[in-house]
C-alpha cells in the first residue's frame, strides 16, 4: 500500500525510519537547503510530508529497505483516521496470536473477501473483540491493512505488530511510559503464588497485566484513562493469558472506577505521577480513604488508596512509585497511619534507569489490606535498597555503557528483590541479603518526618555482620591503602630536578593550527556528523563501546560513559596514542592524558579534545605535557560564562626525538604520580569510613596505644 500524498511524519518518526537519532535530524534540518520544509504541526513541534522525506532519504542512500513493520506503519499513517485503523487490526492481531508463520502467510495471500469477512468475525467474537476498537473499512483499502498486518505478524512476530499500533494509539496519553517487562515481572513476582484475581487501575498498554497472565492469574481487571491504550492493553494481554478471563475497560479509576464493589486478590500499578488535577475536591468524601483524604500534591497517596481498597483483606498490592512518596512533608500523616494499620510491608528503592523517568531511582512499594484479625502490634517492614547493584556493574571488570544506570543488570536486579523479599518472609538474616537491607521496626519509623526512603534505613546496616569480619576488613583496607601508598611513596623517590642551565630555555614554537596543515596532528572531536577538523574522517565506531568522558579524565578513570554522553554527536573511536584534552575549562589546573591499551577501541565523549599525532614527529606524552600547560591553556581560551579551549592557538615547542623523550617521559612520571596521589587519597577516605562505621556499631575496639 503506497503513502497517500498528505501522511505526516514527526522527527522521530523521520529518525525511525532512517535509523538515526533526533539530534541528527535536527541537524539535518539546519545544514541541508534541500530537506523538506514543514508541512504541518506547530513551529516547535513540526510535521512533514512522507512522501517528501522518504524521496529525500532515498536521494541520499539513507533509506533503509523497508521491513514489513515499517510497511505496516507506512500504511497505518497513510490511512484516513491512523489511530481509528490501529485499534480495528487489535482484534485481528489477537485472532492470529496462535497461527504459525505459515498459516499467516496463507491467510495474507487470501481475497480481500475472505480477508475482510475473518477481520469482521474476529471483530465480534467474544474471545477476540476490543472494546473500543472499531471495524476495518470493508474496502479494498480495509483489506490492504488487514493484509499489511498479517505479513507484519508473520515476519516480525506480534510484540512489533503491536509497538507499531501503540505509535498511533497513545499518541493523545501525555506520554504515559511504558513498564519494562523485567520489572513487571518483578513485580508480579513479588506477589507469590498466582493470584486468583489480580487489578491494574492504570494499566497503560498492559505490561502488568501480561506479567500476571504469565504467572498463572485466571482473571485480570484493568482501568486505563486513554481508550487507545486501553483497546492496546487488551490486545496486548489475551493472547498471553492462557484462557484466563480479562476485562480491560477505559475510564478514569478515581474518578469513575469501572471496577466498583470488586475486591481483587491482587493489585499492580503505575499510577501516574505528579498529578494534581486527581479528583481533590470532588472526592474528599470518598470511602476509599482508608487513612485520611490525601493533600492536592499528593496523587500517589491516593492511588495507594485506591488499590488498598480494592484487595481482599490480606491481599497484597505492589506499585511503582516516585521516591517523593516516602518522605514528603505533606504525605507524613498518611503514611503514619499507613504504618500503625500495618498496610506498608516494604519500600524497595530501584536504582535509577530501571524505568522512566531514567534520572531518577524509584521505589517499589508492596502493599497489604489489614484484616480484621490481624494483632495490635502491626508487623515490621522491610526496607531496602538495590541501588549499590548497579554502582557494583558499573564498576566491575570490563563494566561499559551497559552496566550503568542506561543499562540494568536485570538477572541481578530480580535475584536480589526476590532474594531479599524471600529473606524477610522467612524471618531470616538480612545481613546475607544481596542488597542492604533491613527489617524496621513500625514504632522506630514513628518519628518527626515518618521518612520511609530505604538509603535513609539502612546505612546502620553497611557495617560487617560480626566483629571478626569487621577486624578482617580492617586488615584488607589497612593492606590495599599501604600498596597505594607505596606506589605514592616509589614515583616521589629518587627523582632529580635540577635547573636548567643559564636560565629559562627558549624553545621555537609551532601552533597547533600550524601543525595541523602541516600533517603532523590531527584534531578531532564529539560533534555533529560530517564536521570533523583536522582533515580526517573517522571510519564507523565498534556498536557497544564504553565512551570517554570528562569525569574520566579528570579522575584518571577508565571509559564509563553510554550512549547518551554521546548526545547524537559523530562517534570517534580512540587509538593508543591519542592525547586527550578537556575542551571547557571548569576550574582549576587542566589535565591531559594518552590514551592507553585500555583506552583504545572506546568512543570520544562530549567536550573533549582529541590530539593524533604523527608517531613519527611527536611523543605524546611529550605532546600532552606542553599542551596542558597552565600558561599555554590561558593564552588560548575563549568565552567568558563558558570557558572553552581553542586548539588552533594551542602552542607546542619543536624539538628533537631524543629531548621529546626525555620531557615526555617527565611528563608521564607527573601523570602517574597524580594519578597514584588520587587513589591513594580515595583508598584513605574508604578505609576511615569503614573503620569508623564498624567503630560505632560497636564490632571493632579502638586500638592499643
């Protein structure tokens, strides 16, 4: 089905279809007199005409061949009402779930008769209808996406059937984030056996509800505000719920809860956060609160009463909260209440990038109703935080972009909630929990602030369990922070600096500027595509590779950074040899380094500076040492606010190999020992905070004078 001459697309969707970033859209934009002009949308948020972009991509080379995903999202954007013609293929998509990529083949290959008179049985059979989906057009046009769709299913599976229907469908809701299918499994984990019922209030596109479907739950309620992703939410979760009854409605679930009355063994949920317009005024007489009407800002209390209410006394519900939830001022007297009815039985604090917003480390919260014969004295909750998970990939051995926040070790993320979890259900020890953890108290939580934030609860617990691993810690820090600093102590020893003969030596200088058109260096930075200087183009970087960045040059450190730190900028692969300076002067001396082995095969992150020198014509370190010189830095920076390098005007002395490496290798000896001074330093700090933690938690005496 060919584009009708008036589909739309957006930058991202123009940066889908070329496989590129938004950033080299937008560069695209600026730089080319040829890109097509708007044709719609609003002048921060534009849109432009398909047939136009996918002519000037295909014009460039840039135009990958087209899948049969991107056939059905082409055809999906071409149709009259593209959101309409999403939700009429649902029922279709969930009607194929079970066919074989053969049946679908054949079925593709149908009359468009046939075609439309299976998409209409699908569209009225109780096991296959959508709720809010409508009927295809039955036109030849009806057919085409029918048949679009089959081959889309047959050829990519159905999960990116689905993602290209949810680009259309949740196009009106506010950009409501989908739940990462690691941590709904999580969630529905944490839940224990399968529940018989189990509720999602906020469902969105249906990552929860499919989690419990996959764990063995016979009927699953949803509630979704947004009818699109709704109907998404249900098409999402039929074909994965084994013949379990689900009913997936559209509405707003404090407002009008479609689910009134109904008591679930169950309740997960995203509720959406930041809400202010909730329902405070219309609802303060709600029976739903359970423990006090919640203030205007505070939405997530209320969605917390909300799915209390609805769980049989006993039940458990587990949502996806924001950390403000646990100690904001205006929520203290509700989650004191919360508290003393023992309805809190944990807050588990993620570590950041583990769902959106990614800037930020949430907490999963599991939830109880209290049952009438429950005792006076509610039971301790767990508290506990899996963020030092993530600090520990990004810091292991080979650790790269993957390892840090941008990228979740998922298996030892969900070993050790669920470890923990199974810890404290079991009345175990929490100190040979996987992740600090701690069993609170209810009566030692009752304080000014009623602060419920994990970090906060279990620093006590980051001491050794006894007092001889206490003392064999000591010794492995006290032996760690000798090593360093005898490594301090050997680079400062026996080194002779004497004066130099007759005064200051006068070299003759060249600029760098100069050096670079003679060919002996080369320049090169992070920057927009094709806008390299210094006369060389980089070849296509390794996928994958761990990025350089400032902080790690500053810190002596190795490549930790992801792709973001890359922010749509040209990607340039370090090589041994390379000498890398900070572009942005920002306080204090300016540090250059070579970039060595370890260094070599990682990409150029953002505001660095990056010096190839002809081996033949400079020693790097030699190069390095002048280049970083305070005198030299100051004499060739510009700006004011924003202090920036110029390296044209960057000066080098010319001298011959033997005297490069002599200065060169003074200037690595100096780079060693600020390096080793560093380390050194941070081993100190490590070894006293370690010392003092097991000092006042009373496992270690104070040494003999």
């Amino acid at each position: 089905m060919s584009p009708q001459a008036d589909a739309s697309v957006t930058a991202a969707d123009i940066a889908r279809l070329a496989g590129v970033t938004r950033a080299t859209v937008s560069n695209w934009r600026r730089r080319h007199a040829g890109f097509p002009a708007p044709s719609g949308g609003t002048e921060s948020s534009p849109t432009y005409d398909l047939a136009a972009v996918r002519a000037w991509l295909k014009a460039r080379g840039q135009l990958p061949e087209d899948s049969p995903a991107d056939e059905l999202r082409t055809a999906l954007r071409a149709a009259p009402d593209s959101a309409g013609a999403a939700a009429a293929l649902l029922p279709c998509t969930v009607a194929a779930a079970d066919r074989t990529e053969a049946e679908l083949a054949k079925l593709a290959d149908a009359s468009d008769a046939d075609l439309l008179a299976w998409a209409r049985a699908a569209a009225t059979d109780p096991a296959t209808a959508i709720p809010g989906a409508g009927p295809l057009p039955d036109t030849a046009a009806g057919a085409e996406l029918a048949r679009t769709l089959l081959r889309c299913l047959a050829a990519d599976g159905r999960r990116a059937a689905l993602g290209v229907a949810a680009e259309q469908l949740d196009a009106g809701s506010g950009g409501a984030h989908t739940t990462p299918e690691p941590l709904a499994g999580v969630m529905a984990e944490l839940l224990g056996e399968a529940p018989e019922t189990v509720l999602d209030p906020a469902c969105g596109s249906g990552s929860l509800l499919a989690a419990a479907a996959l764990a063995g739950a016979a009927r699953l309620l949803g509630q979704e505000l947004h009818p699109g992703l709704a109907a998404l939410a249900a098409a999402r979760v039929r074909p994965a719920s084994a013949g379990a009854a689900v009913a997936v409605r559209s509405g707003d679930s404090l407002r009008d809860d479609a689910f009134a009355g109904e008591t679930a063994d169950a309740v997960l949920c995203v509720p959406p956060y930041g809400d202010r317009g909730w329902g405070h005024r219309e609802l303060a007489y709600d029976q739903r609160w359970l423990f006090g009407l919640p203030p205007k800002g505070e939405p997530e209390l209320a969605w917390i009463q909300h799915c209390i209410s609805h769980l049989r006394p006993g039940g458990l519900a587990v949502l996806l909260l924001p950390p403000a939830v646990a100690a904001r001022p205006s929520g203290r007297r509700i989650r004191a209440e919360m508290l003393r009815a023992g309805a809190v039985c944990a807050v588990i604090a993620l570590p950041a990038g583990a769902a959106a917003p990614a800037h930020v480390g949430l907490h999963l919260w599991v939830l109880r109703r209290p049952a009438e014969t429950d005792g006076h004295t509610p039971a301790p909750l767990l508290l506990a935080d899996t963020a030092p998970l993530a600090d520990e990939a990004a810091a292991g051995p080979g650790a790269t972009a993957a390892s840090g926040a941008a990228g979740i070790d998922w298996e030892a993320l969900r070993a050790g909630i669920l470890e923990t979890w199974r810890l404290f259900g079991a009345g175990g020890d929490l100190g040979s929990a996987p992740v600090p953890a701690r069993a609170a108290a209810v009566v030692d939580l009752l304080d000014d602030v009623i602060d419920l934030t994990p970090a906060r609860h279990t620093a006590l617990g980051a001491a050794p369990a006894t007092p001889e691993e206490a003392a064999a810690g000591a010794r492995e820090a006290g032996e760690r922070l000798r090593g360093a600093a005898a490594e301090f102590a050997r680079l400062t020893d026996g080194a002779t600096w004497s004066p130099a003969d007759g005064g200051p030596r006068d070299w003759r200088r060249a600029t760098v500027d100069d050096l670079v058109r003679g060919g002996a260096l080369h320049v090169l930075r992070a920057t927009a595509p094709g806008r390299q200087a210094g006369g060389e183009r980089e070849a296509a970087a390794p996928a994958g590779a761990a990025v350089l960045t400032e902080d790690d040059i500053a810190r002596s450190g190795p490549a930790s950074g992801g792709g973001s730190d890359l922010a749509g900028a040209e990607a340039v692969e370090i090589r041994a040899g390379d000498v890398l300076l900070p572009e942005i002067v920002r306080g204090g001396p300016v540090q250059a380094r070579v970039a060595g082995a370890d260094d070599a095969g990682c990409l150029l992150g953002r505001h660095i500076l990056l010096l190839r020198p002809d081996p033949d014509r400079f020693h790097p370190w030699f190069l390095a040492g002048f280049l970083a010189d305070r005198g030299n830095v100051r004499a060739s920076t510009t700006g004011t606010s924003v202090v920036r390098i110029d390296p044209r005007r960057l000066r080098v002395p010319l001298l011959p190999a033997a005297e490069q490496q002599r200065y060169g290798a003074a200037f690595q000896r100096l780079h060693a020992l600020r390096t080793a001074a560093r380390r050194a330093a941070a081993l100190a700090e490590e070894t006293s905070q370690a010392l003092g933690t097991s000092l006042a938690a009373g496992l270690l005496e104070p040494p003999q004078e």
